[in-house]
C-alpha cells in the first residue's frame, strides 16, 4: 500500500469514528526517534508512542524478539502457563519489590486490577479509594472515575462510586478524607497527563505512614514512570517510597500493548480466581517483547542513560527560562519533562510540527516532553533548538 497523507485521512474520514483529535498528517515509518510520513517529510519525535516508545521506534532487539515469538507462539489463553509470562513476571519482580504480577493490555486495565484487588482484600464495608485532582488513571468506567479531572467526565455520569478527590501534595487533606469506608489511596508518583507534576518526597512517605497505620492499600499508577523512564527501573525508587501495588504500560514493551499489575505477595491472594482476567494479558509476543524490553534497557545501560537526557533538557530549558518571560517553571524526573507556560501552549506544537518536531502540550500551558531514552544527543539539540524557536516565535 502507498497512500498519500490526504487519501489515508479520507479514509478515517468515512470509516473511523472520529472520537481523537488527530493532526492532519500520516505517519507511515519510523526509525529510533524520527518518523516519517506518506510523503516522506521526516520529523522528530520528543513524544513517541505518547510515551510507549520510551526506547525509540521499531528498536531492533524488539523487533527481533517479537519475529521470533510470532513464528513459535502467539497467544494461548492463560487457562495454560507459558514459559515467557513467567519468565517476565520473575524480572519485573526481581526488578521492583519482590512481588506477583497480573497482566492485561493496558494502563486502565493494569488499573481497574488494582481498584478490584484493593476492595477484594479489604474487609466488608470498605471500598473508597483516594485519587487526586489532575490525576490521570484511564477511560473504563472505573478508572475515568477514578481520574479526578472533570472534562473527562461531562457526560458520563453517573460515575462509579466510592472515589474520593483530594489535593495532589495534601497530607493533611488527604488524612481528613480518610474514614472508616477507606480501602486505598491510588496515585501517580509523578502526574503526566495533569501536567508533569512532581509531588514532595514528605507527601509521598506521608502517604505510605498513613496507609501502615490506617491498614489502606498505597497503589501508585506507574504507566508513565515506570520501567526505566524516571532513569529508575520505577519512580518508587527515585522516592525510596515502595507502594503495595504497582501499575504499568505504555513503556512495559517498547511499543506494544500491555499492562501488568504487580503487588507484594500478602496481597496476590486476594484477586482469587474467576474475580479477574484479561483474554490477551501476558500473551507470548507481548511477554517476549517485555523481556526484550528489559534486556535492552540493562544492555544498554539506559537508566543512566535517562538522567543524561534529563540534564541536557533541564539545562537548554533553564537557558531559555532566564531569557524568556513566558516560561513559569522546568521541572520532572529522567526523560520526562515538563516546561509550564503564562500562555495557552497548543500553538507551541503546532510551530513546532511545521518544523518536523513533534510534542506535546497537557493541562493547557505544559509543554510535555517523554523523549526515548536512547536518543542521540545531537537530534535531541536539533529538536531542543526547534522548540526554542518556536517559543522564542510564540512569545
């Protein structure tokens, strides 16, 4: 197939229900952190996969794993065991706290596990959970609840109940929202979609003290920190603060659909048989990938690798933060970074595409950047000086 960009729009125009916003451009290829589109205009990625693609486009330890996979096996139902689920299950517990893993396709299933698991171990009569405005938890019924943003939820109520809504960075507000119908509180170590916020390592040990103390199930919804983008293999470990539940997706298989659930071992009883399941949730292409994934981060030394690219960022921002009035604040962890703007930062991304760079703008005025680790330096200095004359432009 060789479509051109507008024929291939016109075919979402008649067939797809038109339900995301999509920029007016086809994508056909990429390579590391470049893509290219039905014309073969080549742009560079800083927001690959909306954060999937943490180790690039098409990487080709993936690629290779994935090929071989396909060829033996591809999916089974978990009816039967495979010897690469448990395998990935053995190195993202090795890897994090010791514990069990539930597998699924994506973060709000990874989620919804983890809402399900903290009610089943509670006792009868507690079942709220705490989450925090500006979260971002998924677009089930559960997890957009659970998501304490309103314009996710205009038209959907009414909602799941037993969600409580506080403050991200409030201890005290989340103390006095505990009462005896309190199982959890679930939250983001760091808030992507609600603009990168990174909370205080206080409020993060002041919610684990709570949770020992009130018996409470700490969950922390890691799909966009987890495995390796924090230059941690999890955020928990950038805080020293371990949750009892841990939620993960986007980079889990270097770009291919899946989500797990991990928990610490006293409470994997709890999600009994028959309460849960996912049909494709650790099939054997996404469990070779997710292998393939974590092989490649080691081998390649990209923990390391993500603090790299964060400095390099932090640095050319902090520039252009003492030349430019418009930016308010530089701030995230590894490669995830966040530049707030004073103004509307939508028409940054369109500067920004016309000159083949691809970002992203959250919460109105955020200039959200999730790079691949493994960018070379020099397209990450090309793209940060594209950005830099889009806001020198836009200002």
């Amino acid at each position: 197939m060789s479509r051109s960009s507008q024929e291939i729009i016109s075919l979402f125009d008649q067939f797809v229900i038109p339900n995301y916003t999509r920029y007016p451009v086809a994508l056909v290829r990429g390579e590391g952190s470049y893509l290219w589109d039905a014309e073969g205009v080549r742009y560079i990625d800083f927001f690959p996969g909306w954060g999937c693609d943490m180790l690039g486009h098409a990487p080709e330890p993936i690629a290779n794993a994935i090929r071989e996979q396909v060829g033996r096996l591809i999916h089974v139902p978990n009816s039967w065991h495979t010897e690469e689920q448990g395998v990935w299950a053995q190195m993202l517990s090795e890897r994090s706290f010791g514990g069990k893993a539930f597998f699924c396709n994506s973060g709000a299933e990874a989620n919804e596990a983890a809402i399900k698991l903290t009610r089943l171990r509670s006792p009868k009569g507690k079942y709220k959970i705490i989450t925090f405005y500006n979260s971002f938890h998924g677009r089930t019924m559960a997890t957009v609840t659970a998501t304490a943003q309103q314009k996710y939820h205009d038209g959907l109520e009414p909602l799941l109940p037993g969600f409580v809504y506080c403050n991200y960075g409030d201890l005290a507000g989340v103390e006095a929202a505990i009462d005896d119908e309190t199982a959890g509180i679930m939250l983001e170590p760091i808030q992507g979609e609600g603009g990168v916020n990174v909370p205080s390592l206080e409020f993060l040990q002041g919610l684990r003290k709570l949770c020992d103390e009130r018996d409470l199930v700490l969950i922390f919804d890691e799909v966009q920190t987890g495995v390796g983008r924090t230059g941690e293999w999890f955020a928990y470990q950038y805080f020293n603060v371990v949750p009892d539940v841990m939620t993960l997706a986007k980079t889990i298989c270097g770009g291919v659909a899946a989500g797990a659930m991990l928990c610490k071992r006293e409470l994997a009883p709890s999600l009994r048989k028959g309460m849960h399941a996912s049909t494709f949730g650790g099939n054997s292409v996404a469990a070779a990938a997710g292998i393939a994934t974590i092989k490649m981060i080691e081998e390649e030394g990209l923990l390391a690798r993500a603090k790299e690219v964060e400095k390099r960022v932090k640095d050319r921002a902090a520039k252009w933060a003492s030349e430019m009035d418009i930016i308010q604040e530089v701030r995230g962890v590894g490669a995830m970074i966040g530049i707030e703007l004073k103004i509307e930062g939508s028409r940054f991304v369109e500067l920004c595409m016309e000159n083949r760079l691809l970002i992203n703008c959250t919460h109105g005025k955020v200039i959200r950047m999730l790079p691949a680790v493994n960018i070379p330096f020099e397209t990450l200095d090309e793209g940060l000086g594209v950005l830099e004359d889009a806001l020198k432009k836009g200002a």
